[in-house]
C-alpha cells in the first residue's frame, strides 16, 4: 500500500508540475528527475511450484516446476498492459529445503498480455516465516524486453508452506503463493 501511495504521490506532481512560462529553479528541476515513477503495478498475482521428488532436509536431485502469473495490472508510462504468465521448469542438484530460505539471484522472465517479454534478475533481499507463511522480497533489474532498465520489486507470499513436511517422510511436495508486482523506472 505504502508503495502504491509513493507511485501515486510521484504520478502527481509529475502531472502537477508547473507549465513552461514560470520560472524553475535548478533544485527544483534536479529533484524532478529523481522522482521514481511507477511503470506497472500488479497487485494480483499467484505462482504454484512442485518438487518432484518431494524436497527434503537431505539434498537430492529435484525437477522444479511452476507456473503463475499477474493480473489486474496498470500502467502509468508506455504501452497499456493487463497481466502476465510466467512458467519455470528445471532440474536442481543437491537441492534441499535449506535452499528455500538461501539468498540467490535468479533470472526469469515475463509474458505480457501482449506478447512481449520482459527477461528480468531478481535477487532474494528479505525471507521471513511466520506459521505456514513464508514471505519473499525479490528486487532487481529488467535486463531486456519490455520495460528494459526498469526496476523490480516482487513480493511473494506463500500461503500454504509447511516446512515441517520437510523432515518427514513425505517431504515438501510443493508450495503456493499470492505475489505483487512493480516495476518503477526514475526519469
């Protein structure tokens, strides 16, 4: 919400900056190009990711899959856009369940609703568990594509993660989760 409130409070004094017959001075003029503008939000969102075989406290080799994607997405620059869908399918070595709280960077990339693509590298900056959710915040650069330079911001929310199931028999079979999105560009 607080970060909705800052792209709009910027849209808005974009929008209500004075007209070219008054007078600016320098500061105020370097301190409008510094002002970030969102991109595109996209507060919707979900991704659903599968282990096979299930992970484990012990590292083995593990096929990755996931799917998801955003909607309800807006615009404020540029070409209008409505949702996304992205997909992820690999296998990891040695992977375990440790690996789930570790800090990487990871590239991926994003198909928009009008088929473009957005390749980004995101970076883990904060992981926290509480109960079953297991909170992610992701940060990082648009490399190529739609939106190229932009920055990323996603945060990922799993909701049904039962790291308990890690030390059992069974293992974690997969996890599910709501995320959002914002890619913001400083003009």
């Amino acid at each position: 919400m607080r970060g909705m409130a800052s792209c709009l409070m910027g849209w808005m004094m974009l929008a209500g900056s004075p007209s070219s017959a008054e007078p600016r001075g320098e500061v105020d003029r370097d301190r409008e190009e510094l002002l970030p503008l969102a991109v595109v939000t996209c507060p919707v969102g979900a991704f659903q990711t599968t282990y096979t075989p299930p992970l484990r406290d012990t590292p083995q080799d593990v096929r990755i899959q996931g799917a998801g994607g955003f909607s309800n997405c807006y615009t404020l620059l540029g070409e209008d856009v409505r949702s996304t869908s992205s997909a992820a399918d690999f296998v990891k070595r040695g992977a375990s369940c440790s690996d789930l709280l570790e800090i990487v960077p990871v590239t991926n990339q994003l198909t928009w609703n009008t088929g473009e693509v957005s390749t980004f590298r995101l970076t883990q900056g904060a992981v926290r568990a509480d109960g079953p959710l297991f909170v992610l915040v992701q940060t990082g650069t648009v490399l190529s594509g739609k939106f190229e330079g932009a920055t990323v911001v996603m945060n990922v929310t799993f909701t049904s993660t039962d790291l308990d199931a890690c030390r059992s028999p069974e293992g974690l079979r997969g996890m599910s989760a709501t995320q959002t999105l914002v890619l913001t560009r400083v003009l």
